[in-house]
C-alpha cells in the first residue's frame, strides 16, 4: 500500500468480497487511520523505518530485523535501488526537508538491494491468497541510537481469530469521499487506482461514485485491530474500527505478550477505503526464505 507523498497503491480487496455499501459517515470516521501518533522513544519505534523512493515519490513502511536489512512488502519495490532511501524517523518529513546535511547523513541511508519472493506478481490480479508480497531491503550505513532488530513471533498459537494485533506505518490516516462525481464519467482504472470509489448494484453497475480523497503526513502511527482470518500464509483483520491504509505498505503486524511486541505480519492490501479489511503476510511462514536471502543479501 504505497502513499504517494508527500496516496495501498490500490490494491483493493475486491477478490475477498469487500461490499461497496459504506455510509458517507462511516468512511469520513476512517482516520495508521484512527491510530495515534508514535512518539520518540517508544518502543514500537525502534524497529520501524520508512522505505521512501525520492524519484517516483511514494513512501512505504518496513521493519528493521537486522542491522542493515527490512523486512517490507514485495509491491514497494521501486525502478531503481538508487531511488530508495531507508528513514529512521517518526516524521519522515522533518528529516528529508532537514537543513542539516549530518541529520540527513545520520537518518537517511541509501538502499542498496531489494529482494522480493519469487511468487510474487503484481500483474497477476486473480489471486486471494498466497501473494507473496514480502521483501528484503538492504542498505549500507550504520544503523541511529535508539533503533534495533524487530523480535520475531516464536509461539504462533498466539495468532487467533479475535487476538489482538497492533499495527504501524507511516501512511494515509483520513479518507474523504463527500464528493459526487457521475458514475458514466468513471474509468475502470480511476477506481484501480484508488482515485474513485463506486456504490454498485446486484449486477455490478455503478450507481454512486464518489471522488477519495486521501490525506497523511509521513508521521508514524500505530493501532490495533482483531484477527479475523488466519491462511498459512496471510492473517486478515477486522479494521472496521482502526487499521492500515496507503503508506503503511510493508509496516509491521505485532503481537503483544506480557507487554513486548513480537512481529509476525507485513501490511500487504486492504480493503478500498482502508475501513473494512486489511491483509498481511504471515512472515512466519516465509521464515525460511528470509534467513536464505539474508544470508545472500550479505
């Protein structure tokens, strides 16, 4: 879910059967969208780094799990690894408009391999399950103060339908649809693209759209959200309240136990307007695979 910054590029659940039948009220409520604000110094945001592409302008969302490489989703992979920037920040924006070149030198480090898995594909659009969408980011430079490796989930029976799961990222946290456009106007690729949001009928035909409107600000957020389905490979959330939206793309899924934060999920899709359903890839299955690419990786 890439924000265009500074708007999941799409990637709608439409294949999960995510209804177009959300109020006005309901969708204007979904402001991490309706996640607070992480501040310097927790916890949470020791792991946490923005992946931002400086040429096509989108940020994305990646854990740190260990000391030059990030866990991300496969979709964020830019062009080129030039254009990649690893941020170590709360506020992505204080530090890439920074006037000082060592706040710059410090906190932006330059990426320099993006590995994504061999089952991904962006163009395939059929597929419900088993994306693939995980990455690995590499970078050179030594990592600030106050940042350290995301702990991994060991004891997966924690991951239960109706558990708890707290959520980060950088992205979208307000989504505004008040504006009516008519639906003969509308292009297939302005609602793929996130730029339209359509009510349809039985028969699939639109019978109201509306302009979206997305806003964020680069600023780190967290929030919770309950588990609703759990694959092999992906664990689906109940985010009618709170959850991930365009920007937290790659961002980690944690499970709480006795107070620490045990990553297990990278945000991958969500539902159109980020306030029904959100997806994430089971890194846990993928384990195997992310210790070989590191050791390729370094």
């Amino acid at each position: 879910m890439k924000l265009m910054v500074i708007g999941l590029s799409a990637l709608f659940l439409l294949s999960c059967g995510v209804k177009n039948d959300a109020s006005h009220t309901q969708i204007k409520k979904a402001s991490v969208i309706n996640g607070v604000r992480v501040k310097d110094g927790e916890a949470i945001a020791s792991s946490i780094v923005a992946v931002y592409d400086v040429k096509a302008n989108y940020i994305c969302t990646g854990s740190l799990i260990a000391p030059n490489v990030v866990l991300t989703a496969a979709h964020c992979k830019p062009d080129r690894i030039s254009n990649l920037k690893v941020v170590f920040a709360t506020d992505v924006d204080s530090v890439m408009n920074s006037l000082e070149p060592d706040v710059k030198a410090e906190y932006i480090l330059q990426a320099t391999d993006f590995k994504a898995h061999s089952s991904y594909d962006p163009n395939n659009e059929t597929i419900e399950v088993d994306v693939g969408d995980i990455a690995l980011v590499k970078f050179k430079g030594a990592i600030p103060a106050g940042f350290k490796p995301a702990t991994f989930l060991k004891d997966e029976s924690l991951l239960k339908i109706g558990n708890t799961v707290t959520v980060a990222g950088f992205g979208v946290n307000y989504v505004d649809i008040s504006k009516e456009i008519n639906p003969k106007k509308v292009k297939d690729e302005d609602i793929e693209y996130g730029e339209v949001y359509c009510e349809d009928d039985m028969r699939g035909n639109h019978v109201k759209c509306f302009k979206v409107e997305m806003e964020g600000d680069g600023i780190l957020r967290q929030g919770e959200a309950p588990i609703s389905f759990i694959h092999q490979t992906e664990v689906r959330l109940n985010e009618k309240k709170a959850g991930t939206c365009s920007g937290d793309s790659g961002g980690p899924a944690y499970i709480k136990k006795d107070g620490e934060l045990f990553l297990f999920g990278v945000t991958s899709r969500g539902s159109a307007l980020c306030n029904e359903v959100g997806v994430y890839t089971n890194a846990l299955y993928y384990m195997p695979w992310i210790n070989d690419t590191m050791k390729i990786l370094n």
